[in-house]
C-alpha cells in the first residue's frame, strides 16, 4: 500500500482541536457558518458533492464520505483512507504510551503503522467479532463491535422513527445478483422474522481505516441504500411528519425528530455491510478499540498529556471569530469552558514549566478591558488591563538542551490592531520584525523557549 490519508470528519460549531497533518486532513461536513474560515477541505466545495439543506441535515456526516468518494479517488486502489469524528478515533495502538508528539502517534495513524495494521497488525474477525488466530492481511478495521440483546431493529425503533419503512424499503433495495442471500441474512443481522429478539452483535460508530478497494464498494453499497430511500416520495412525505430538532442526541427527542435520521439508519446499514462481508468472505475485517472522548479536555490530555515529574505541561493557543482573539491555555479546566465563550481550540504551542526552574520567568496572560487576551513578561508595561493569571514560565536563554527549541512569542495580527497573537511558528505571519509603517503587524515580545517535547520523540525515534 501507498498513500493513507485519514479525514477526521468535523462539524459546523464544535471547538475541538484541528488536527492537521500530511497524513490527517480534517474535512467540514455540511454548509459551514462559525467554523468555515478554519477548515480547508469543506464537502460542499466539489464537482460532484451533496448541497441541498435539507439532505446535509439528514445524511449528517455521510456527506463528507460522498464527497471523498466522487471527488478525491487516488490512482492506486490499495491506497489506505480512513474516517475518524472529531472526537472519535479507532486506536491502532493498543494502549497509553507516556509521550505523543501529535495526534498520529497517540493512535498510530502514521504511514509506516496504517500499512502494518493492515498487512500483518490485528486479526481478521470472526461474525461475532472474535479475532481469528493466525489470520491476517485486512481489507479494513473498525470500531470493536457492540451487542444488542434483543437486536438491533429493536435497538433502533426504540431511538428513532420510521423503523418499520426504513428497514422494509432497505430490504428490498438489496440486490440479490450482487450480495447473493443478502435479504436471508438482513433479517437474521437484523433480528427479524424469524430471527426476531435474537440477541446480535453490531459494529456500530462509522470509524473506518481501510483500503480505497474497501471504501469503494462499501460507499456504492450505502448511498445505492441513502439515495433510493432518500429519492422514494413515500419516505419523503412520511419524514417531512417529524421535527427537524438540531443538537445534542437525547432519547427523549430522537423519536420526533428526522435530523440525521437517515445517518443514523446508514450506521445500521453500515453494520450489515461490515457482518456480510465476514460472512461471505468478501473483505477480511479486522477491529479496534474507539476512544471516544466527552470533553476536550479529556481529548488534550491524552493526545498531549502532561510531565508532572519535570513540572511540564501543555500551553495551546485558542481562538474565538467573534472576538477576533487568540488567547493561550495551559491550565486545561478552562478548555470545558472554552465553547462556551466562542472559543475552539486550534492547537498545542509547546510545553510551559508549571513552577519556575534555573533561568525560568513567568509569563503572564492579561485580559483587557476590551474583552481581548495578550501574553507579557511584564506587568508594568501593559495598561487598562482587566486581570490577568500566570500562564507558566519559560527560559529567558537557550539552553544547550537539543530539546527546549520552540520560541514563544507575541504578535499582532495583520490589519487587525490588538489582535494578539503567540505562536511558537513566525512563519504563520508576514513580518517577523518591527515595521514602523505597520504597527498593527508588529511582533510585540520575545517570551522565551518553552520546550519541546516533539523533539524529544524524534530524537528517541533516531537512537
């Protein structure tokens, strides 16, 4: 296998981190609003993609696979792609190291480990999701399966509408001359007929890391199944009965409402596609734990967790468009609290000593009355400021550790005056030093190294 590319599917006001990669691609689901500037590849944007309102509501997340699928098919079809939720991810590594420089070596989404899980890494699984032994060489690896003991039909009315249309039409959409005895094995996956109430195992959550061979044939599957259901008037009319209520998914309203109904169905569909591929030895399947992850906190934590042992921990850079502010965090409560006032997260800078070490001093960040945030090493120096609390500490000098190389500084923004910026990266702006006749682009202080823990794992990698 040649080229991975892993698309981590985000959506239209989350704040999560922005991971981003030669590897990592986020993509942007649906129309973008607030977080359209920050996110390059959008599925709107294509020769081919799905634009209409009111079925971006209802595919969800599904729009962002159509868009790769038409518009992003590379040259070799063993080309390993794979779909990850912004707070989702299948772990390819198998349990918690103690450092990660970035987000492909916290769950192994760097090239070298993509091509071996698939090749030689995790055992092809049984119907059941056992592993079996000696078996390798995969097609694609997904989430690790759940079981529903009274089915997954069951499962599914319980939590949503339409149960009995949608599971009928899909049924009848399976053509026999290319998945041969797929509507025997619809109701048996299903529980139904006379599998009815028969406890079933389903793999569930749409995470995927597979081969383009793989993702070709399963998209042709699914949207042959979301785009006939999607196009019959009966299942149109009976939809357009329900709400369309946006927002967190709570039981008490995924009854009445038909946002994302059809992704929720394609989740089903998607899990029968998965077990009739074992079944039928069409693909070698193979599975991995998902981390998924309630907060971004809990997210940072363990992409870049902290050294208390070396009194070290992450600063990263978070910013709101409304407020056209940066602002730096290194104590990592305040990132639950983050969305709340128009902040998402754009990433790690570095780490920041928690207490002071030889030739350390503290750099403070300041809120002005003005609602903006600027980082200084002194206090004195900043006027009409509303509070401020100490960041960490940073060497004031180069040390001759190989490791402590990432500058922090300060800027402000191009064209935009008190739009304090720190970065660790000069290269994000276009003047790197004092320009008299642009003081809104001027770089404001030098606030010392901070250390650089992605140097130390590159140097490890190089022992």
């Amino acid at each position: 296998m040649t080229n991975a590319r892993i698309y981590v599917i985000h959506h239209d006001k989350e704040n999560y981190p922005l991971f981003d990669s030669d590897t990592i691609i986020p993509i942007l689901a649906g129309n973008p609003v607030r977080d359209g500037y920050r996110i390059a590849l959008r599925d709107t944007v294509g020769v081919i993609s799905i634009t209409d309102p009111e079925q971006q509501d209802i595919y969800s997340e599904f729009t962002a696979l159509y868009y790769i699928w038409k518009n992003l098919a590379p040259s070799d079809p063993n080309s390993i792609v794979g779909f990850m939720h912004y707070r989702s991810f299948l772990d390819l590594r198998g349990g918690l190291s103690t450092t990660y420089p970035s987000l492909e070596s916290r769950f192994g989404y760097d090239a070298s480990t993509l091509r071996s899980s698939l090749s030689q890494g995790a055992p092809c699984v049984s119907l059941d999701g056992i592993p079996l032994a000696g078996t390798h060489g995969l097609d694609a690896i997904v989430s690790e399966p759940l079981t529903f003991q009274k089915g997954i039909y069951r499962q599914y009315d319980a939590c949503h509408p339409m149960a009995a249309t949608l599971f009928q039409k899909a049924k009848s959409l399976l053509e026999e001359t290319q998945y041969p005895n797929a509507r025997e094995f619809f109701d048996e996956h299903f529980s139904l007929g006379k599998y009815a109430g028969q406890s079933r195992q389903g793999f569930f959550k749409c995470l995927l890391l597979c081969s383009w061979r793989y993702f070709d044939a399963y998209c042709t599957f699914i949207f042959h199944i979301l785009d006939n259901l999607y196009a019959d008037e009966a299942v149109r009319n009976e939809m357009q009965r329900y709400q369309m209520i946006k927002g967190p998914d709570r039981p008490g309203t995924q009854k009445r409402t038909r946002f994302r109904l059809l992704a929720f169905f394609a989740e089903r569909m998607t899990s029968f596609f998965i077990a009739y591929s074992i079944k039928n030895n069409r693909f070698r399947i193979g599975t991995a734990p998902r981390c998924h992850y309630e907060s971004m906190k809990q997210l940072v934590q363990e992409v870049y967790p902290a050294f208390p042992n070396e009194k070290l921990r992450p600063v990263l850079r978070v910013y709101s468009i409304e407020k056209q502010d940066h602002m730096p965090v290194s104590d990592l409560n305040e990132l639950n609290t983050m969305k709340d006032q128009g902040y998402f997260c754009e990433g790690p800078l570095g780490y920041i000593y928690t207490e002071q070490v030889p030739g350390s001093t503290p750099v403070y960040r300041v809120l002005f009355k003005s609602g903006k945030h600027c980082c200084t090493k002194d206090l004195h120096c900043v006027f009409n400021y509303k509070e401020y609390k100490i960041l960490g500490y940073t060497r004031d000098f180069p040390t001759p550790s190989q490791y402590e190389t990432l500058h922090l500084e300060e800027y402000v923004l191009v064209g935009q005056v008190d739009g304090y910026v720190t970065t660790t990266n000069p290269k994000e702006f276009p003047v790197t030093e004092y320009d008299p006749n642009r003081p809104d682009a001027d770089k404001m202080a030098d606030l010392g190294y901070l250390v650089d823990v992605w140097g130390r794992e590159r140097e490890a990698r190089l022992l």
